[in-house]
C-alpha cells in the first residue's frame, strides 16, 4: 500500500491513528517487500503477526507460506482483516493473548511495548524473527558495548543471535513517527556461556543495570535484598568479586555471568 491508499483505507475505516497502540502504518512496498523476504518463507511455515494493522505484510506472507497468525487489538482493523483468506485471526492484547504455535514472526511490533513483547516472544520455540523497532531501541538490543549497551542488550544476546538489517526512515511510514526505525533479525539460539542459574544471572543483570553508573560492589549492595537475607552476607559475597570495582557496561554478558555465578554459589537464598 502507498500512502495515499493508506490514508483513503483508514478514513473508509473510520480510523484515526491512535498514538496509544503505536500505530504508524508502513507504506513503502519495497520496504515491505524485504521485510517479507528476509524472512524467507516457504509453504511449510507458520507465521506470527503481532499488530497487522491494514495486512500490508500480511497480504504478501499469506501467498508465500502454509498459514498466517495475526494478532490485532484494534476492532475495526479486525474487520478489514478478516478478508485476507489465509489469515487466521486473533483480536486481542498480544501482550495477554496465548500465543500460538508458529515457526516464524514477521511483525512491525508496537513500539510502546517491544520490550515485553519481545521477551515474550523469546519464551517461544521458533526458528526466526524479522521484527520492526524504533532504531534506538534495535541498537540497544544489540550493542555489546558503549553507550547503548544495557540490560535489554545482555538478555537478549543470552537468548538469541540479534541483528539489524536495515535502518527504516521515519517517512516510510503513516503518519510519520518522530523517530527512524530499523529492521532486526531475532534468531533465538543455545545460550553462549553456562550459568550457575539463569534465574540469578537474570536478576544480577537487572539490578547492576538499574544503576549503571555505580561501582558493581555498590549496586549489588543497594540491592542486597533481591539475593540474601542479611547484608552482611551480601558484603561477603561482594569482597570475593574481582570486578566489584568496575561499572556494569564494563563488562561482557560473559563476565556477567561470571559474576552471577560467584553469588550464586554464595547465596543463602
């Protein structure tokens, strides 16, 4: 769809954009057209959509593999999709909808919720994503240094191999956002380190990551009720970690997971 379709479609609709479900339509075709083919789909895959809206990827997935899921929380686009055969569809909140079984997602995702959604999406078993982000939310996701290196960025490498694949600028898009976007590969893979206990690595991260500009010893610290029972514990355990003199973006996933496990090993609970 071009733009001038996209704007007729929604007024034929009755739909006005609505910033509260990040709703910005894409309408460049040879955008959609890449998007569709990095996914590489054949007739023996299931797709997931979160957020269809007008079917613009949909329309050219249906024709390329052996069915489409499209979850959609807006009623009246709900309506309008229902016409695409080989579409089944799903109204409602991607966030609390049962996702079902499928072997890759395509999506342009809401923006306002790509990081639940995304580790949402990550509980599944599938092979690939090719998913839409605002361009500073795919960097963060997939830096492993500087400024954008962060808890987003961690949890994502532990789970799944993370690239962009191309930058989306902001007028390929209706009504234009304020931001660029980009297109990112979500491949989710085995973890590339091992870990004492995921569940530890996972809080560890969050909470050095909370104040990532304090020393490691004082973050773990602040924070000692989320691992021990007693601070003194928690103090002992600090003393024993090489790097707790360090801030958290100084460190790889992997020395993080190093980290972790020293507490893990130590923790009362």
């Amino acid at each position: 769809m071009e733009k001038n379709d996209v704007i007729s479609t929604l007024s034929f609709l009755g739909i006005k954009p609505s910033k509260h479900f990040s709703q910005h339509f894409l309408v460049n075709k040879k955008i959609s057209e890449r998007i569709v083919n990095y996914a590489q789909l054949s007739k023996n895959d299931v797709v997931l959509e979160i957020g269809p809206g007008l079917g613009v990827l949909t329309k050219k997935m249906v024709e390329k593999a052996k069915n489409v899921f499209g979850i959609e929380k807006d009623k009246k686009l709900c309506e309008y999709l229902k016409k695409i055969p080989n579409l089944t569809l799903i109204e409602g909140d991607a966030l609390k909808t049962v996702f079902p079984k499928f072997d890759k997602i395509v999506s342009n995702l809401p923006y306002q919720i790509s990081s639940p959604l995304t580790f949402k999406i990550l509980e599944h078993d599938f092979k690939l994503g090719v998913l839409m982000y605002q361009k500073e939310f795919a960097e963060r996701m997939t830096a492993l240094s500087g400024k954008d290196y962060s808890r987003l960025s961690v949890n994502i490498y532990y789970r799944a191999e993370c690239k962009i694949l191309e930058t989306v600028p902001k007028n390929a898009f209706y009504p234009v956002p304020k931001v660029d976007s980009a297109v990112v590969l979500l491949k989710p893979r085995k973890p590339p380190f091992i870990v004492e206990n995921e569940s530890n690595f996972f809080k560890t991260v969050n909470a050095l990551f909370s104040q990532r500009r304090k020393k490691i010893k004082n973050s773990l610290l602040n924070k000692w009720k989320k691992f021990a029972d007693e601070k003194d514990k928690m103090e002992q355990i600090v003393e024993e970690l090489k790097d707790k003199n360090k801030r958290p973006e100084e460190l790889s996933p992997e020395e993080l997971g190093e980290l972790s496990d020293v507490i893990a090993k130590n923790i009362i609970r």
